[in-house]
C-alpha cells in the first residue's frame, strides 16, 4: 500500500467511524432501559421508605399499648400495697414492679405490646413510683411527694428499619411512657387515710 492510498483508507474509515458514532448517538434505541433504571432507583427508595414508616408506626403504637397495660398493673400493685400497710398488714419484702424479666409489670408489657418484642428484642421497662415511701417494700425506689401518689413506667426501645437499615447503624430510639394515679389506701372500715 502505497502512502495516498494508506491516506484515503484512513481517511475513509475515520469518515465512517464518525457516522457510526453519530447514528449510535442519535439512536433511541436503549433509552428506556437507562430511564427505566433511574426511575425505579427512586421509586423502589421511596416504596422501602413508605414501608418503613409504617413499620416504625406499628412499633411505637406497640411501645405505648405495653407501656399503658404496665402502668395500668403497677398502679394496682401500687394501691394493693399502700392498702394492706394502710390495713396493718405487711407488705411484700421485694418491690413486685422492679424492671426483671418475671416482673408483674414487665409481663403486662408483654402482653399489651403488639406486635409482640420477641426473646432478646423485648425491651426493659422502668418504673418510678411517686408517693410516701412509707408502705412500699424494700427495692422499691419512691421519688417522695407528698401532695400525690402515682407511679410512671416508661422504657426505651432501639428500632431498626426492614428496608435500607444500613442508614441507620444503631436504629432509632423510640421512647413511651404512662403515668397512672395510684388509690389512696382504705382502711377496713372503708375509708380513705
């Protein structure tokens, strides 16, 4: 091959390779799997956001139904035992409502949570009693008050996402709490001390 025409070969296929380039560039061909692609990313983002809401909307309906049914038990434990010291009787040796596994309150926890926090996921709750300190059992912490007798159960709650839970590492905390009134103690004769 000569130079001229090693030249006009070149020149030829680098006029050819222009106008392939451009019909690939102006080519529909492809584009709706590129915009489909980008259009799915977001909407599947934002169908895994909306489940996630609802997820962190069932838990916390969840927290605060268990949290009510606790409070609701302590208060009753609460009563029971002011009523009894009130009665001249004595009172349990170990406060019922400590946050333990078995507790009376942590069981009604238990079962007003729903959906129900299975094995190790189930969450410690706190209880705080409001009131004289006079009557309750030893392990029992009262914050005394004299004007009011109530007890508060709150808890706290480490929530992780189902969907894109890589964005949040350690969850969400999510927090509920209930205070209840606790009966003043009646003596046998059915009066208020």
């Amino acid at each position: 091959m000569n130079k001229v025409t090693r030249s006009r070969f070149v020149l030829m296929r680098s006029v050819a390779l222009i106008g392939q380039a451009r019909r690939l560039w102006s080519s529909r061909k492809g584009a709706a799997a590129i915009e489909f692609a980008i259009g799915a990313t977001v909407l599947f983002i934002f169908i895994f956001g909306i489940i996630n809401l609802g997820f962190l909307a069932l838990t916390e309906n969840g927290l605060q139904n268990g949290v009510a049914n606790a409070a609701r038990v302590a208060s009753a434990d609460a009563s029971d035992i002011m009523s009894t010291v009130a009665n001249g009787g004595t009172p349990p040796t170990t406060c019922p409502d400590l946050p333990t596994t078995g507790s009376a309150v942590q069981q009604a926890f238990d079962a007003g949570a729903s959906p129900p926090f299975n094995g190790g996921n189930a969450p410690n709750v706190t209880v705080d009693w409001y009131g004289p300190a006079s009557g309750l059992p030893s392990g029992c912490t009262s914050k005394n008050t004299a004007t009011s007798n109530y007890v508060t159960v709150s808890i706290s709650y480490f929530w992780k996402p189902v969907a894109l839970a890589y964005l949040f590492n350690n969850g969400i905390q999510l927090t509920a709490s209930d205070t209840e009134p606790v009966m003043a103690p009646t003596t046998n004769a059915g009066q208020t001390s």
